[in-house]
C-alpha cells in the first residue's frame, strides 16, 4: 500500500500567501518562499501553490515567487492558477515545479489537459476541481456543480462527471476542493471525496477543511483520499506536520516518516 500524502497548500495573491473561508476574506498571512521552506523542512511530502486571483484577473500565474518557491524546497512542487496553454505549463515547469494544476481553463477548453499530457505526462497534469453542494438536479446528477474562477462563475456541470471526463482525457491526479468546507476546520467533505475518489483511477487528493488530524484520518480512509491538503492547522501553527503524520500512523495509515 502506498503512502498516503500530507500536502500544505499555499494560496497566493499579490506575493502573499493568503488564506480565507469559502473562498472570501482573505487574510494575508506569510511569504509564500519562506512558508514553503519551513513546511518542506518539517517533512511536508509536497507543497502546493495556487495563485488564487490569475484566472479571475486574466492574467499569467507569477513565474518568479514560483522559481524562487523551487529554488527552496526538494519536494514535489505543483503549481496552479492562470494556466491556459501548454506555453503556460511549459513555463511553470520550467520555473522548478514538477507538476501543474489546471482548473478553470480545463472547465472552459477541456483540450487542455490531453495537450498537457501528450506533451509532458499525465503525471504532470492535475486537475483541479472547485466544488458546491447545490442538491440533485436535472444536469447535476450527483448534487455537486463545477465552479470556477475563484469560486465565482457556477458552470453548470456535475462534479463526478468531469472527474471522470477528465481522468479520460489524461489527468494524472485530481485536487478536489469543497467550497462548503473551504476554511472552515471541521472537517472535508467525506462523501464528495469517496464519490470521486470511488469513481476514478488516478489518485484524488482531498482538500478542504481540516482542523484537527481526525479529519484527515477520516478523509483518507472514509474518504479514500490517497492524499489531504491542508493549510489552515499548519498555517496557525494548530499542529505541526510532524503531529499530523505521529496521529495517523499511530492510527494505522501509512505515511512517510519526517
């Protein structure tokens, strides 16, 4: 059995890592280089990093907080926010990371992520997904809708659907990300994670709401998530990584020791 991922996540606006609640509020809270650094060297098993407004604001994702992020830390590094090209993926893989998140632009020209993938990899490629509990409806079979940009344009589209439309156009890996947990520490969204996670091949990483290690013990076996993100409890300083993965093995999950 592999080990399951625990994964800090920096959200990024204006050079600043950023953290909010559902998607508003914003409070700045850090250097995005020195929290990546300090995560890296608690024992994170990767990092990622969103530019939360690129795609809202239309424009390119900043290469240089992204170069000096890879500079820091000799981890897997993946990168989202305002990607719409393979020249964008190129560039971000060039600037240090290993992998690139696309989200809104995949939403928008689906295209995107077998581009992606016949030029670097599946395995370069991950899907990033933003999802609401809307209830059941008549193109929204599962209850849970596609939104993007920040949480700001509802698409009309089932999560599970474009899951698994994406995993078949060559996505190596899902984020899935709960806006109705988004910031708030009580936990993720179990059964939108095991409806995903049951449905696709490829792993899903679970994101959204933890507060406390029972929510990534549950997620990751409730949940069946192959790995959590995580940001609030780390940022604050609630619990350090290496608390976080002393929890889980003693609970009998897997993870690489710090």
């Amino acid at each position: 059995m592999l080990s399951k991922r625990i994964i800090p996540c920096l959200d990024v606006r204006e050079g600043k890592t950023t953290k909010g609640i559902k998607f508003q509020n914003n409070v700045d809270i850090g250097d995005p280089v020195d929290m990546a650094r300090f995560y890296y060297e608690e024992g994170a098993d990767e990092i990622v990093f969103y530019d939360i407004t690129a795609s809202h604001e239309k424009r390119d994702i900043m290469l240089d907080v992204v170069k000096r992020v890879a500079e820091t830390i000799f981890i897997p590094f993946s990168v989202g926010g305002g990607i719409r090209s393979v020249d964008d993926m190129r560039n971000v893989l060039l600037a240090g990371a290993e992998k690139i998140s696309v989200n809104s632009a995949a939403v928008k020209n689906p295209e995107i992520i077998s581009q992606g993938a016949n030029a670097f990899g599946s395995q370069c490629v991950v899907l990033g997904m933003d999802v609401k509990y809307v209830g059941q409806k008549e193109n929204i079979s599962s209850g849970y809708e596609i939104v993007i940009n920040g949480g700001r344009k509802y698409m009309g589209i089932d999560a599970l659907e474009w899951a698994i439309r994406a995993q078949e156009a060559g996505a190596g890996e899902i984020c899935l990300n709960s806006i109705d947990a988004d910031g708030m520490r009580e936990g993720y969204e179990l059964k939108l994670t095991a409806l995903i996670s049951e449905n696709v091949n490829i792993p899903v990483i679970a994101s959204g709401g933890a507060g406390i290690p029972e929510h990534l013990a549950d997620v990751l076996t409730k949940g069946k998530a192959d790995a959590a993100l995580i940001a609030s409890m780390v940022h604050y300083r609630h619990y350090s990584i290496n608390e976080i993965k002393s929890y889980l093995d003693s609970n009998g999950i897997r993870v690489r020791k710090t």
